[in-house]
C-alpha cells in the first residue's frame, strides 16, 4: 500500500479539504510523489494549522472556494482538468453538527453534489475518491463490526450529512459518472489520529491543549469504543484506492478502512496511551456531562480492502498514539512541522 512513484509523477489531481488535517496530509505525500495538484479548500479553520506551519501551498496550485458555491466549484474544476479527485472538504465535527446542522448538511451533502456535478463533463477524468466515515452506518450499538453492505443511517447531523453524502456519491456514479468511464469510490475510515490536528473536541489535539497549559483533560465517554488508526493509514488508503480504480475501475464502490476488528479500542484506553507517550499530564474520566448523543460502540470490517486492494494496518494503536505524541511535543520544541510529517511518512513507508 505505498504509493508507485512512477503513478503519480506530474499526475493532474484535485484535491479538496487540503487545507484541513487529512488533506494536508495527504498534500504533503502528493507533493513528493511529484504529482500536479490543486488544492480547493476555504481557508484554515483553526489556530495553528497545519497547512500553514508545513508550508503546503508550495506544494500545489491553491484555490480558495466553498464547496457550497457551485460555479466557484465549477471553476476549479475546470481550471485544473483533474485525472483524479480525492474529496475531502467537510465539516467534520459531530458536535459542531448539533450546533449548525444546516451548515454541516448543505457542506456535506450539497457540497459533494456540486464537485460530482461538475465532474460530470472533465474531459481525461479518471477517478473519483470521496472521503466520507466510519460513522455513515446506521449504528445499533451491536458489538460486531460494520461491513460495506450494512445498513446507512446517522443520529447526529453530521453522521447523517456524510451517509447523503454516500447515497448522493451513488447516485451519480450509476446515473452519470460509471458510463462516462469513471471510477468512483467512497472511503469509510475509522477514527484518524496524528500530528497536525487542531480541531475543537478531538480527543488528543484536546490532550494536547491542557496537557501543554498544565490542565486536566476531562473525558466525556472513556468507555466509548472506535477504530483508531494513524492519519497515514487512510492517507495511504485513499491513494492505493485511486491507483486500483486507475486500473481496475470495476471494484468501485464503498470502503472501510481501519484497524483489524478486534483493535478497536476505548477513549480510556487510548488516553492512557497517550499520557505515557506524552510523558506528563493528567486526566479525569467521566466528570463531566458527556453532551449530545453519540455511538458508543463503533468498529470496522475491512476484508474487502484488504481482498480488493490488498490493504491492511501497517501500525498498532500503541504505535500510533506514539507517534502523535511525539509529533506534538517535538513541534512545542521547535521542530520544523514539515520535517515531523516526512519522518512520519519515511517511518510508515518503511515499514512492513
């Protein structure tokens, strides 16, 4: 699941959300594949931010645009004449769903809409990646894992966005997309850790916050169960997913990618990893109200990426919330945030 070189170099992709944590990720490893790419996002949402501490504008064409906006998404489009898309721009927080559902569904659902829709008429357009979740099945807080077939739904605005996300995704590719000779899929991955994340209610950007401040980081839901992988697991994903569909545009469809089954973890679990690797800090475990509703049990299958696309987890969950934490206490002590990134990438691409 490493990226071929020789695939990407000077390989026209557009890229959207690669203002954002994923997809400044993601940017950073099409940069050095040599791939030709635009990049189509708002600006950054958060302070500090990755896009702007790695430097990742030098390495694409950046365009600053609301997916809501059609004829700005249309535009870009056009201009960048993609051979492959990678959609990732969102808004990708539950509970900021609760608090603007309007905004979370017009960005989710129509946004996505208005990209296919003018994706529709790209002349050399191969491939289409849609990011979407884990969170898009309709949970029954059943302790087995989702599989790709299983049943979409969503509690939460924003769970919901992201599964009319994925009907949307499918209606184009069967009406429009497959007959004009492109591939399209959704990827479904689990709870994504790493360097670089600065978002509101994420669990280690919000360990990292009060750790640094000298606070206490209080819990909402310790026991709560997801399948947490490193940021690079899906980054690689989504790549190894378009270079397949390049070839193979019959496996199209829905995703999953995380850890296996049974490394789903606990809140609980994965703080107390990350106070041993951030080595000081303290947390408090259901102090506090643990606000609107979420799932409390959510994992993965992920046989069809590991058959199709021959996909499977790279790094443990002890792995990856060491490496998260060293990311964020190396950038506290002065580490260029561009270099913390490529180690990572050098790390995970080397190993087996």
């Amino acid at each position: 699941m490493v990226p071929a070189p020789p695939f990407w170099r000077g390989r026209r992709v557009l890229l959207t959300g690669h203002t954002g944590f994923k997809g400044g990720w993601i940017a950073i490893r099409l940069a050095q594949l040599g791939a030709k790419l635009t990049g189509l996002a708002l600006a950054p949402s958060t302070t500090p931010d990755l896009f702007s501490l790695a430097r990742i504008a030098d390495g694409l064409t950046h365009r600053e645009c609301d997916v809501r906006d059609r004829a700005g998404v249309a535009e870009v489009v056009r201009a960048a004449c993609p051979e492959i898309v990678l959609h990732l721009a969102a808004q990708p927080l539950v509970r900021a769903s609760y608090a603007d559902p309007l905004a979370t569904f017009a960005t989710n659902v129509m946004g996505t809409a208005n990209l296919l829709d003018a994706c529709r008429d790209t002349a050399g357009l191969r491939v289409i990646v849609v990011v979407t979740t884990d969170k898009v099945y309709r949970n029954l807080e059943h302790p087995y894992p989702y599989r790709e077939t299983d049943a979409l739904g969503g509690h939460d605005p924003y769970s919901a966005s992201k599964a009319s996300a994925e009907i949307v995704t499918a209606s184009y590719r069967d009406s429009y997309l497959a007959g004009a000779g492109i591939a399209v899929a959704t990827a479904r991955a689990g709870n994504v850790i790493g360097g670089g994340d600065w978002s509101n209610d994420r669990l280690l950007p919000d360990a990292v916050k009060h750790w640094q401040a000298g606070a206490v980081l209080d819990v909402r839901r310790p026991d709560a169960i997801r399948p947490w992988q490193h940021v690079l697991e899906a980054v690689h994903a989504y790549l190894q997913l378009a270079e397949t569909l390049w070839q193979q545009p019959a496996l199209a469809g829905a995703y999953n990618f995380g850890p296996e089954t049974g490394d789903a973890a606990t809140v609980r679990t994965v703080v107390d990893l990350a106070l041993a690797a951030y080595g000081r800090g303290e947390a408090r475990f259901g102090a506090v109200e643990p606000g609107p509703h979420e799932a409390g049990w959510l994992s993965l299958e992920i046989a069809r990426a590991r058959a199709a696309l021959g996909i499977v987890p790279r790094w443990t969950l002890e792995e990856a919330v060491r490496r998260t934490m060293g990311w964020y206490r190396d950038l506290h002590h002065g580490t260029d945030a561009r270099a913390l990134c490529e180690a990572d990438i050098a790390a995970f691409s080397a190993a087996g």
